[in-house]
C-alpha cells in the first residue's frame, strides 16, 4: 500500500505572497550538475543557501539555488525568467546521503505537479518570515527526491548589515530559523521508498556564485551554531 | 541566552562571531581570532576550530564530511559555546578547499 503511493503537489498556500517556480531542463543529466559549465560573466551573481539541522543532530539538509543569468535581482526574485542551478542534499543516520539537482530555468508561472520542479515561496506570514520550498528532483544515485520543507523566522534588521566583506560575500538572511517539513525518496519506479520527517533549525543567507563554482579562493571559514531555546 | 553564532575567519584566521541572543533580533558582531586543533595520533577525521573573542568561546568539532564540493567542504560540528555558561549544541561549517595554510588538513580529509 505504501509502495503504491504517489506523492501529491498541491497548490500554494494563500499566507505567502510571491511565488517563484522552478521547470527543470530534463536533458541535463543530474550527475553532471557539480561540473556543469557556467557562463563566464556568472561569476558576480548569487546563491540562495538554506540548511536545517534537526534537533537531534543526526539528520541535515542543505538546499542552494544558484543564479546564473546576468541582469536577474535573486535577491527579491523579481518576475522573469532566468537560469538556475538547484542542488538538495539531504543527510541522515551514519552514512546515508541523498544527493538531486540539476540545471532549472525559473519561470514566473510554473506546473507543480509535473516531476522535476521546483517552487520556492516566499514570506508574507503575519508571524514572521517564511520560505517554502516544495521540490521534485532527479537524484544522483537514480529515483527522485520530493520534499516539502519550510524555513520561518523572524526577520531582523540588524542581520542585514551582517555582510562579511570577503572575496565572496555572503549575507546573512536568517540566522535562526525554524525548519520543519517531511522528505519523501522516490525510487526509479516512483515508489515511495522513504518518508522522513524533519524538525529542526536552520540558516540561510545570500552569497556569491563564486562558491560553486570554485572560482573563489581563501574566503574563509563560514560556520553556523545553533543551541537549545 | 545565546541561540545562535555564526562565525566568520579569512585565511589569516581573523574572525568575527555574530551572537544572536533569545530576544531574536538582537544581533551582536564581535572580533575575534581563530584557530585549529588536530588529533596529535589518528583520532579519525575529527579536529577543533576554535573561535575566541573577548567574552565568548565558539568550539566547533567535526563529526562528519557532509560535502566534498569544488571549491569548500561542508563539515557537520558539535558546537560548543562559553559565555555566561556553557552551551552545547550542533553546527555547520564551511571550510574552502583551497584554505591552504594548514597543509595536514589534506591527510585529516583523505582518510
């Protein structure tokens, strides 16, 4: 019965505002993601990083979305398409990695339910900030990963002026931010193989292209701590 | 209350901690100097940055290699924090590949 069972994209929720989707380019082979060619002027342009580590410490996620078109503002998702590379990592028990992404154009309206997409909503909550993030994508190792998480936080002014002038700047977004959400791994046969559910804290911020792809040298150590309320 | 720290070294291990206390908002930016212990006899891949600044003490000790990406390595931590008491908690750190002044990182990396 639960082999059987289809994860099931639904529409988003009214309390966010914007709404970014995600149409990934299936011809690009996943395993090619972490070497796939960047145009030469991407260099300047920026990343979206979100983790999570959960309350137990033993589960992580670690989810980028790297622009890679030239004259796009990533930082407010401004309407438009443009290129993108999205990368989901998901960490859990002593070993076990689940590894998907690959190259996305990012579209202004976009079909959900179709396999291979991505939607990143953004804040409007009353209660705060809040990211939700509902993806669908090819992993490495075979199969798909679908997950459904959501980053929230209270947003602080003085956070933004928390730039770190290095050779690759970052901003920080979120320095602590409540994730929660489940993970589902599908197999290549599009069985649910795994359903995780995950509660935890997280981080997010804004930083250079330069991170992925290598062009960046000595920027440092970036860490991240986060302690029991 | 500390909930959170981010911490931030160059290649010369000068840092800054940024210390969000429980009234979130509350941000406080902090120099601060940071440094690297290693295992003296193979303790597998674990060692210790260490980030001091005037009043607070950030420890970090790796636990596992999440990420061996082009250009940084991804490390998942305990953390540990000494302020007013001391805290324990979990943390992600980056560390570029190319961070070149530690020249034993590379055997702490391969096994």
């Amino acid at each position: 019965m639960l082999a059987a069972r289809k994860p099931r994209f639904t529409t988003g929720r009214k309390r966010f505002g914007k709404r970014l989707t995600v149409c990934m380019k299936r011809e690009i082979p996943p395993t090619r993601f972490v070497l796939s060619p960047l145009p030469p002027d991407s260099t300047l342009l920026d990343t979206r990083y979100f983790d999570g580590i959960s309350d137990t410490g033993n589960q992580v996620i670690v989810f980028t979305i790297a622009d890679v078109s030239p004259g796009s503002d990533f930082e407010t998702f401004s309407s438009g398409s443009f290129r993108a590379i999205a990368d989901f990592s998901f960490f859990t028990g002593a070993n076990r990695v689940f590894r998907a992404g690959c190259a996305a154009q990012i579209c202004p309206e976009g079909k959900a339910d179709q396999p291979a997409t991505c939607i990143l909503e953004l804040p409007a909550a009353s209660y705060g900030v809040g990211y939700l993030l509902r993806c669908r994508l090819p992993m490495e190792s075979g199969g798909e990963i679908f997950a459904e998480l959501e980053w929230l936080f209270v947003p602080a002014s003085s956070l933004a002026s928390a730039e770190v002038k290095t050779k690759s700047s970052r901003k920080v977004l979120a320095a602590r931010a409540d994730v929660s959400g489940h993970i589902s791994v599908l197999s290549l046969k599009n069985r649910v193989e795994e359903v995780v559910h995950f509660r935890g804290t997280g981080y997010s911020d804004l930083r250079g292209i330069a991170d992925l792809s290598g062009v960046s040298s000595n920027h440092g150590i970036w860490a991240r701590a986060h302690f029991a309320d | 209350m500390i909930l959170d720290t981010v911490a931030a070294a160059n290649a010369n291990l000068e840092a800054e901690l940024f210390i969000t206390d429980e009234s979130e908002g509350n941000c406080v930016r902090l120099p601060a100097r940071a440094s690297m212990k290693f295992p003296r006899f193979g303790f597998g891949r674990r060692f210790k940055i260490l980030v001091d600044a005037a009043e607070h003490s950030l420890e970090l000790t790796t636990v596992k290699l999440l990420r061996d990406g082009p250009s940084s390595r991804l490390f998942l931590c305990e953390s540990r924090i000494r302020a007013e008491g001391q805290r324990r908690g979990y943390a992600i750190c980056e560390i570029p590949t190319s961070f070149s002044i530690l020249p034993s990182l590379r055997n702490v990396f391969r096994r």
